[in-house]
C-alpha cells in the first residue's frame, strides 16, 4: 500500500554534512510513525531519529544535536538532516513508516559513509 524510497546518501568528510530524504509513493497520516533507522556492517539495525506529526521528535543519544528529523505530509516526505558527522555514523540508512492501520514500511535504504 505504501513505497518508501531513501535518496541523498553518498561520501562526505567527518565534520560535514548531508540531508536524506524518504518520499512515500501513499500519503502519511498525521498519526504515522515516521522514523529513521541505520545499520552498520556487522551490526543491528538501530533506531536513529522518530516524530509524529505535530510532536517533539526523539534522538537516538548518539546524534542528539547533530540530526533533525521533520517530514511534510503535503508532500508524503520525510527528511533527516545530518550535521558534524562522524566516521561511526556511517551505514546503510533506512526510512520507516509506521501505522496502526496499515502496518509497517521499509524503503531499501540509502549508504552514507563519512571518511576522510
């Protein structure tokens, strides 16, 4: 019922900065879970960013201050703008729509590796 796609990952320095960008084929309801996930090489998936429309957004303690999750329901979009990353932020990214309704949405996910 719904597509999520992930763009905007890509090389970056340590100390720089990229945006992604989730675009959702169904709308996302006000009451929808949108949240971010990422997982490193030999790794668990983990939680990285989650908001409900309307509501304070929550952090994995590991970005706090650096990431900020918002989405545009007029657009079907959510975004996670990465600030002052790390070498350990590096990993596969995934966008994650959430409903009591119609269940849980995964899009294939975006690479982001911060290198020198």
């Amino acid at each position: 019922q719904v597509q999520l796609v992930e763009s905007g990952g890509g090389l970056v320095q340590p100390g720089g900065s990229l945006r992604l960008s989730c675009a959702a084929s169904g709308s996302i309801f006000s009451s929808d879970v949108m949240g971010w996930y990422r997982q490193a090489p030999g790794k668990e998936r983990e939680l990285v960013a989650r908001v409900i429309s309307g509501f304070t957004p929550t952090y994995a303690d590991s970005v706090k201050g650096r990431f900020t999750i918002s989405t545009d329901n007029a657009k079907n979009t959510v975004l996670l703008q990465m600030n002052n990353l790390k070498p350990e932020d590096t990993a596969v990214y995934y966008c994650n729509l959430r409903s009591l309704i119609r269940g849980d949405y995964w899009g294939k996910g975006t690479l982001v590796t911060v290198s020198s």
